[in-house]
C-alpha cells in the first residue's frame, strides 16, 4: 500500500495519530520536499517519527517514480507531503501511476490541515473565496500576469482570493550550470511585501482597478505555527510590512465581505481607522 | 488559553499528535457536534483520548457561551471541532468572544482536514473550485434555490463547485412541540442521490442549463475513512446511485476541466464509456 499522508503545515506534531502510525510501521518513507516546506528541519521530523527519511525532490518524484512505488504493492510505503496531499496535482499523479502499475498498487490518502483551508484563521469566510491563484516571483523581463486575469473574475463576483507564495528550492545556479557545474541557490521564499509589490505593479500595466492601493487585503505567516502572523490593510500598507520568516501567503478581500469577517478582521488591521473608514466606503453592505 | 482544534473527517486517530497532547491536558473538552459529524461514536472519543467530553450543541455555543469560556484565561479549554475549525463561522464568532472577553481569553487554533480540500480525493484540481454552496433539504413548500445563482457563476468560470450537504442533527418534533413535550428527531443526512435529484428539479424550475441530467458530477461519501467512496457520473446516474452510510459530498464538474482530472476521474465513473464520451463532447479542451 502506498499512504500518502499529510503532514499539516507547521511541524512534526501536526500530522495525524493515524499518519503517524503508518510512518512508524512502513518500510520506507519518502518526504515531498519542492511544492512546499515544513517550518522544522529535515533531523527534527527523523528524531520524532524514530524513521529516517528519504527527500523526494521533484525530479525523483517526476522521473523516478518506480523507485518509491517499489514493492509497494507487497508492503507499506509512506509518502509524506507538507500541507494537504491533494493541495497539489504532483499527488493526483502518484496515485495514478500506482492505479496503472501492473500489479496495482493499493493506495490511500490521509488529508491533513492545508493553507487553502487554515487561511479561515483570518476571520474570512471560506465560503466566499474564488478561485485560488498563484504569484511566481518577477524579473526583469518575466511579468506573468494571468493571476490578473483571476482577480478580475473573483472582484467580479464579490469573493476573496487566496494568492500562494512562490517558493525556490533547489534551483540551479544558472552561471555555475554554464560551466558544467551543479550549484543550488539557497531557498527563496516570498513575503507577502514582495507579493503585494508585484500585484500593484501589475495594477499599473492593466488597469482595471482590482490591485490599486487601497484595496483591502490580509497577510498570514506561518499559519497553524506557534508564531502565525496575521495582518489586515490595504495592498500599499502590506508592500512595507514585515511579516518575518516564511511561509506566507496574501488575500485579497472580496467586496461582499460581511460585518462579521469584517469584525474580526479588523483586529489584525495596521491601521483600524483606516481600514474602517474604506470598508465603510468601499465594501460594507455590498453582500 | 482557548484551543480550538480539529478533529479531521474520518475517526478518533484523525487528531494531530499536537491535538491529542492539548485535549489530555486540558481541564475540560467540548465537541462541537451540529455543524457536521465525525464517523465514529462520542464513547469512542473519550475512551481513546482518555476524557470525557462535554457535547457543545448549538444552543450552547451560540447562548452560553461563557459555561466554555469559563476561567479560560486562567486554564486550558479544549474546544474540538470535526473537520477543520474555521470551516464553519461559528468558530469565528467564540474566537471573536474570547477577544471581547474581559480579561481576553487567548485563543490558539490547531487547523486539520476539511472537506474543502479532502475532495481533492476526486483527481479534480482545487484550484479550479469556485465558490462552495450548501444544499438544504427541499420541503413541499420550500424549496431555495440560492444554490443555483452560484452554479450558475462557478459554470460560467468553467470552475467546479463543491455542494455540502444537510444535515439535521437535534431537530425537535413540531407535533411534540405543539403539545408542549420536547422530542427529537432522529438525525438526517442528505445523500449524493438526493442532493443530484433536488439539482434536477431546480433545474426544471430555473432553465439556465448548469444542473442538466447529462452535467458530470463526483459523489463522495466518508472522505478520509477506511470506507471512503467516491461515485462520478451524470447529473442523472447520481440521483439514482447508492453511497452508503454519512457523510455524502457532491462536486459539479466546470466545463474547464482538464485531461488529467477527467483521467484520475473517469476511474470512479459509474460508465465509463458514457463519462468519456459526454467528456469529449462537452468539456475537453475547454481549458
């Protein structure tokens, strides 16, 4: 049987009691380690799970998938993923590989606590998010803006957007790889003052008024964490927050957004006043 | 310290290693226990957790809240919620009393499997849900179609849409009432046939084409548990397919779905033959 099991999204002691049974017992167990990372080193999950593990990067994981499905339809194998496991389609794709595999593969899902749905920690109700978008970090000459496209349906429609962080780990060295070499860059993570920077930035090329300065939004770091982090203001506030160490991630508010995730949001506000005075003006009573 | 921790879908192992330590120390434990259901029995809970727990019904959160609140600032309160805890509004609200508290209570939430990313399960991508919507159960004289002004803009997205279902837990029986006696129903949950079958006859009533008998659909029952069950097909072969015992779940496919979600999909169909070929004319490369 192949269990993948959801780690949840601070540390060690956030995946199931279930999950941990299963880890402890199987014969081999793999970490998904690129679409997203844990808040605890690689030693701090061995030491408690009493298992060494194996870190599947994304080439393993795409490329050489036959070596963690490996017996698997004979013993127990566990495959860890930070998060949620279907928060992510690489997930979906193991399993079919294990569905097509001659003999089958048995597998089975343990879900966990994801960032699409702990974002409720905010005060915003999950009900009324859209479509979830991500934000790739900028260069000079790659702006990619379909997220855009995204935020226009959801304002359409009244609803926050949840935007996902981009994170970099085991990216090349572009100049070493030139002379034949294999360096790693060190992991980049962005922060919600990044993320905002770029949707303002983007405002300014298409114009349609859904990213302008002052529309109201929330950052979150380390959800689920000892030391989450949440806070309210508008997009030009968040550009010049300092949130702290990752992970983060960035809502944009709905304008149906209700008196009472307004109440509660309120209390994470930069500035109350301000964020009152423009839900007052631009969203109170649109539901 | 107020905790506020979720239980998982499934049964009593579904805890986080983190959970389980909080609910043995805490002075008292409360589940809430009307807003959705865990699968397995409140005497099970206590005996693996080794508490007895005080069952939180809606009265009692939503009007005595202060018997759970009580000395919550001096000691711990472990408040359990099936699923994840900001997945219902009502969370929000105790949350936002232990803030007005005099002195304020802190409050610490410990997220973990909901529903809104366990149907990930389905292969359908969650990126590509549009708002989620709630079906009550249809009565001869009422019978709310709000649902459909939903689905008709989650389909207009290509999006697909997660539908909850009813469940009616502690309902009192009007005839008793009327007589003065307190009675209670037994408990109600909607199936997926149900729930495919109010579609259809709103669908009648509406005439926007987004709940037609040949719309494709996932049925999900018991996400997360050993007796998990997931059922694709029609509109028309849900109304009419049995999922077993509680909890039922039902996604309406959006026309964007992609190849990879219709190949992990189609593994669940009730007709293969028929989902590929209503695929193939209605939604692929609509992306």
């Amino acid at each position: 049987m192949l269990y993948i099991i959801g780690l949840g999204l601070a540390d060690e002691k956030d995946i199931s009691v279930k999950g941990l049974e299963i880890v402890k017992r199987s014969s081999r167990v793999y970490l998904e380690a690129y679409t997203a990372v844990l808040l605890v080193e690689q030693n701090i999950l061995e030491a408690y799970y009493g298992r060494s593990i194996i870190i599947a990067d994304r080439e393993m994981v795409e490329s050489h998938s036959d070596d963690i499905l490996a017996d698997a339809d004979k013993e127990d194998v566990a495959f860890l993923v930070v998060g949620d496991p279907f928060s992510a389609t690489t997930h979906t794709d193991l399993a079919l590989r294990c569905r097509q595999h001659n003999p089958p593969i048995p597998t089975r899902t343990l879900p966990n606590a994801s960032i699409l749905t702990a974002v409720g920690a905010t005060g915003l109700s999950l009900y009324a998010f859209g479509h979830t978008v991500s934000m790739v970090f900028f260069t000079d000459d790659w702006k990619p803006s379909s997220f855009y496209d995204r935020l226009v349906e959801n304002t359409s429609l009244g609803l926050h957007t949840l935007v996902l962080l981009d994170i970099k780990v085991k990216e090349p060295n572009l100049k070493a790889m030139a002379r034949g070499r294999i360096v790693y860059e060190p992991p980049r993570f962005m922060t919600v003052a990044q993320c905002a920077s770029q949707m303002l930035e983007t405002e300014e090329e298409r114009k349609k008024g859904v990213c302008v300065g002052d529309r109201l939004a929330v950052g979150v770091a380390r959800l689920g964490s000892d030391g989450e982090k949440i806070v309210a203001g508008t997009l030009q506030e968040l550009s010049e927050v300092d949130l702290g160490p990752p992970l983060h991630s960035l809502v944009l508010c709905g304008t149906k957004m209700h008196e009472l995730e307004w109440e509660y949001v309120r209390g994470f506000a930069v500035d109350p006043e301000a964020f009152d005075t423009i839900w007052k003006r631009d969203y109170a009573g649109k539901t």
